[in-house]
C-alpha cells in the first residue's frame, strides 16, 4: 500500500469511527406536536382532539397567505372580523369548495387586488374540524 492509500484509509476509518460513535451517543429525539403540511391528506378528523382551531388554522398554512396574525398580506386578505360577511355554515361551505364563491361582487374586488391567488379547496377536512375553525374565526 503506498502512502496515500494508508493515509486515505485511516481518514476513512476514522470517519467510520466518529460516525458509529456519534450515531450511539445521540440523545433520543423528544416527540413534538409537528404542524408542517399545509393540506393534510388524511384530514384532521383523527388529531381534533390534539389540535385547538388555532393550531388546525396553522397546520392547514392560513398563516402562509393571511399573515400570522390573520390580518391580511398582499397575497390574501385579512379573515379577522369575517362575520360581517359569513355565517357559520356559508364559511364552512366556502372552505371546503371556494371556486363556487368565485361569482360574488366581493371576490371579483379580491382577484383584482391579489391577483393569482387562489384559495385552496379542503374538502379532505371534516365538518366538525371546520366547524370549529369557523367558530373560532367567527369569533375574531
């Protein structure tokens, strides 16, 4: 074996070495309540029970578009004081479907001012679990 063979070897071995030492002295990660997929496929129907509306309303990436605080960005409006507009069941019917809302005075003014944004449909979302985001938005 030359000498950088040998030298290249040992750097490996090393490596090898630190790596296996580093993998069996981890600490073992603590489980968090992780909220990252902005449409959850199989719904939040199972996790209600965990999720308050506020967390659902993070979790389905509200905050993306709306803003932290709900408050409106220039991608989204605002969806704080949507009761002047909203009923519980006309926001829940909205959510799960908003294309058939597309039609009303209100939404041609919000195509114009936040051109190419679209609301994401969730239908894959329960009832109930938009019932109580409804609720908590009705109630902003």
């Amino acid at each position: 074996m030359t000498k950088p063979q040998i030298w290249l070897a040992a750097f490996l071995g090393l490596f090898i070495f630190l790596f296996i030492l580093g993998r069996l002295t981890r600490a073992p990660r603590e489980e968090k309540k992780q909220i990252t997929n902005p449409v959850p496929q199989g719904g939040l129907s199972n996790q209600s029970q965990e999720f308050s509306p506020k967390e659902m309303i993070v979790s389905l990436g509200c905050p993306n578009c709306h803003g932290i605080d709900l408050a409106g960005t220039n991608q989204a409006p605002s969806i704080l004081d949507i009761k002047e507009n909203w009923s519980k069941d006309k926001l829940i019917n909205y959510l799960r479907n908003p294309e058939s809302f597309m039609d009303g005075d209100r939404f041609k003014v919000f195509r114009q001012k936040y051109p190419g944004a679209i609301m994401p449909s969730f239908n894959n979302i329960s009832v109930q679990d938009l019932g109580k985001i409804a609720e908590f938005l009705l109630n902003q």
